[in-house]
C-alpha cells in the first residue's frame, strides 16, 4: 500500500516570484525548481498559466515578500547539499583512515 505525500500549498507572493525567475530573469524552469525545492512539474504548470494569461502576476506583492523566500529556499537546498557532501568525505576519511593501518 502506498503512503500518500501530503499536498504542499504555495501563497500567491512566493508562485509570482518563482514565475517571475523564469519569466523576466531567463532562468530555466528546472534551475529555479531545484532551487526553490519545488517539482519542476508544479513550476512548469504556473509559467504555462501566466504565459496562456490564465493566471495574472501580482508583481508588486511579489516583489516585496518573496524575495526572501526565494533565498532562504536557496539557502535550505545549498544546506541540504553541504551535509550529503561532508557526510561522503566523512565515509572518505574512514575509509582511507582504515586503510592506512
């Protein structure tokens, strides 16, 4: 039996901003996913909206809040990175540690 993951819900501010990285930055819509720990599905569905005039973006609104999420998502996923790195030379260090007895 498969565990359902919970659906995650965005705000409007933090949709416009990643929308807007793609947008008007030139970032590529996997680069900004990855970024912001989001699917690139889910982004690739908010830029297809924007660009069909499905969804408007606030730009203003978006300006103000999510310029911090967006870095703080940067930072969480560049963290993320760092610990998978030191835990590898960690092993490393074992490794070659052992082998040198």
């Amino acid at each position: 039996m498969k565990t359902r993951i919970p659906k995650r819900v965005y705000t409007e501010q933090f949709r416009d901003a990643a929308v807007r990285q793609v947008i008007e930055a030139g970032r590529s819509v996997i680069e900004v996913a990855r970024s912001l720990e989001i699917s690139e599905k889910t982004l690739g569905n908010w830029v297809r909206q924007v660009r069909c005039g499905e969804h408007p973006v606030n730009q203003a609104a978006a300006m103000r809040v999510d310029e911090a999420q967006v870095e703080l998502a940067r930072l969480r996923a560049e963290n993320a990175r760092l610990k998978v790195d030191n835990e590898i030379l960690k092993r490393a260090a074992a490794y070659f540690a052992k082998e040198s007895r």
